[in-house]
C-alpha cells in the first residue's frame, strides 16, 4: 500500500538489526524505540499518539514477556502489532443498520475528500450485499456536486434523489428530510444522504451539518477524511467532531502517495473506529477496515484474509472448473489464458495484490 510504504520500509530496517541479537538489553530497545518514534514522526503522526504509543512498546519490551523469550526480536515485533492494532482501533465495526428501514447514513467531509465518490462506493457494495440504497444529493454548494452524484449514482447502478438543482439553489436539511420520506414510500432501506463539504471548518458548515443531523436523526454519521493530507485531517476531524459529532471514519485515498499519518492517528485521537478504506478510483476499491490487517501490512506482514476475500469476489467458480477440466482433457489455448488474465485484473493492480503478501510490500 503506496501511503504507507515508508513507514513500513524504516520500521522492517530497524526490526531488522534486532534479528542479529539473542537477548535484547535495555539499550537494545531505547535504540528500537527511538528509530520507531522518529519513524512515526516522519509518517505525519499525531504527537500525542507516538508518545503513547512508544512508551508503550517501550514498557512492553523491558517486561517479562520479552526476557523470557526464545526470540526476543519476534517478540517486540509482536508487541509494535498489537499496539498498532490498538491505535488504529483495536477490532473491526461494522455499519449498523437500523431495526426498522430505512437507515440514514449521514456523510460529511471537506470538499475534496472523496466524499462524493464514496457515497457511490458504499451504494454499490450494499446493493452486492442485497440492500436498496438510495442517494440524497444535499450538497447544494459546491458547483456541479448535484451532477456529480447523479454520474456516480448512474455508474453505481444506484437510484438518486435529487429534487434540487444545486449550485446554491435549494434548502439541504429539507432535501435531506424528504429524502428519507422518498426511501420510506419507494421501498429503500438505506439512505446515504451527501452533504456539503468546504474549503475549511467553519461556522456554517457546522450549522448546516448539525442540522441535517437532527432534521433527520441518521443512524451512522460517517466523516471522510482524505488520508493524504496528514495531521490537518485529524484538526478537521476533531473540529467536526465537537461541533456536530460522528459515528465513524472513512480513509480515503489511501492508494496514495501519502505517509499515512491520518490513519494512525484519527482512531486514536477522536476515538471514533475506521469503517471503511478507499483503495482506488474504481467504485469496487472499498474495503471494510480491519485494524488488525492493516497493522500487519504496514510491518509488511502481509494481509492474506483480504487477498483471498478479493479473490473470491473476483473470480468465477464455474468458470474456473471449467478451466480446470478443459487443462485436464484438452488443450489450454491463448483464449483461455486471456480470459485468466482478465479474471486477475478484476482484483486490481498486480502491485496491490503483491502489497499483500508477507515480506513483499
């Protein structure tokens, strides 16, 4: 994964220097400590959240688990996963829906964050998971952002409803009520209702924010946060967290080249779990965010659970028994590995897929 590949790269050199070391002395893990702090720096990491974190591992690493170690540098390995995995949110939170349909997904996110794109992202994967969702186009600011949706919401298969023309025409919070109505009355179960975004915090956008949520009382608050941008996400998402408030993250962008900062942080700092991962331009590049299979990417452990889940979605099974007989009792043609070749590129990027192998990343 491009945004944290730094990270990784200076944190398996200094594991690596362990590796030479039968018993690990106190300097051993100073030295440790301080290249993984300085590493983390580096990576955009919020302050408060590398000094916890390497006091932590520091802690951890003079204690007894690693003393009576057989491999004391697996060891500390270990540790600075299950840290890790601690700051970037511990176990994975799913969407929750509502008891009764439909239930209202509240986006939110400065202008750029991939808000938009997302809204169409997480309609396509709930119609794959047998719901019927609807978009609410409420962003009646931002220039073009009605029409935008409305692309999006074509290319998701999705329905929208967009009663408003936008650029500056209309009232959001009445939209965004009469949405949920429209989903009511046509059958939808889900409501993704897309919101303003600005440039930056500001009164306004608070204002307005505050009051879609309580016109119509959603059951997730999702903000999208642009993981490129560093520590001036978890700023913003911290201000929107006390003015308005949300219920979870969105990372977007993070197939780029960014230092990751904002994931490793906006966890911990708001206290608020990463739900879902933005991976690519694609609308099928969303992954639900795993804290423990992220963790073990950046230490470039591999993530295998998420290959195999991509391969699974990706591949035919019919068709690959097929493949398999026709290998058995006849000749594999050109047309044959062509249609193999095609089936690999439904995963995404050769690079991507071999990001998730232990030791390639």
């Amino acid at each position: 994964m491009a945004t944290f590949g730094t990270l990784s790269e200076r944190l398996t050199d200094t594991f690596r220097n362990l590796r030479t070391k039968g018993k690990l002395t106190a300097a051993d893990v100073d030295g440790t400590v301080r290249e993984i702090r300085r590493a983390l720096l580096d990576a955009d990491v919020a302050l408060a959240v590398v000094k916890d974190f390497t006091a932590s591992v520091r802690e951890r690493a003079l204690g007894d688990e690693v003393n009576k170690a057989l491999n004391p540098a697996q060891q500390v390995v270990q540790i600075v996963n299950e840290e890790l995995i601690g700051i970037l949110g511990g176990e994975q939170r799913r969407l929750e829906f509502a008891k009764t349909p439909p239930t209202v997904i509240m986006l939110a996110g400065l202008q750029g964050s991939g808000k938009t794109t997302f809204a169409g992202k997480l309609a396509k994967r709930l119609e794959k998971d047998g719901h019927t969702p609807l978009l609410v186009a409420a962003d009646l600011q931002r220039p073009n952002a009605v029409n935008q949706l409305q692309v999006v919401a074509e290319q998701a298969g999705a329905t929208i409803y967009a009663p408003e023309p936008g650029n500056g025409v209309g009232d959001p919070v009445r939209v965004s009520k009469d949405g949920v109505e429209h989903a009511r009355r046509h059958q939808h179960d889900v409501v993704i209702i897309d919101t303003a975004g600005r440039l930056g915090v500001d009164a306004e956008l608070m204002k307005q924010a505050s009051d879609i949520r309580a016109a119509v009382d959603p059951d997730e608050v999702l903000f999208v946060i642009d993981a490129m941008i560093g520590q001036d996400a978890v700023n913003t998402a911290k201000a929107f967290q006390e003015g308005v408030d949300f219920t979870g993250v969105v990372l977007s962008k993070l197939d780029g080249d960014a230092r990751g900062g904002a994931a490793l942080s906006v966890a911990s700092v708001t206290g608020r779990p990463i739900i879902f991962a933005s991976t690519g331009e694609n609308l099928d590049d969303l992954e639900p965010f795993y804290p423990d299979r992220m963790a073990s990417r950046i230490l470039d452990l591999g993530d295998i659970l998420t290959l195999i889940e991509q391969a699974q979605q990706a591949f035919d099974e019919e068709e690959a028994m097929k493949v398999a007989e026709k290998l058995a009792n006849e000749a594999f043609t050109l047309e044959d590995f062509l249609d193999q070749l095609q089936q690999m590129k439904k995963m995404g990027s050769m690079k991507k897929m071999l990001g998730m192998l232990p030791g390639m990343g």
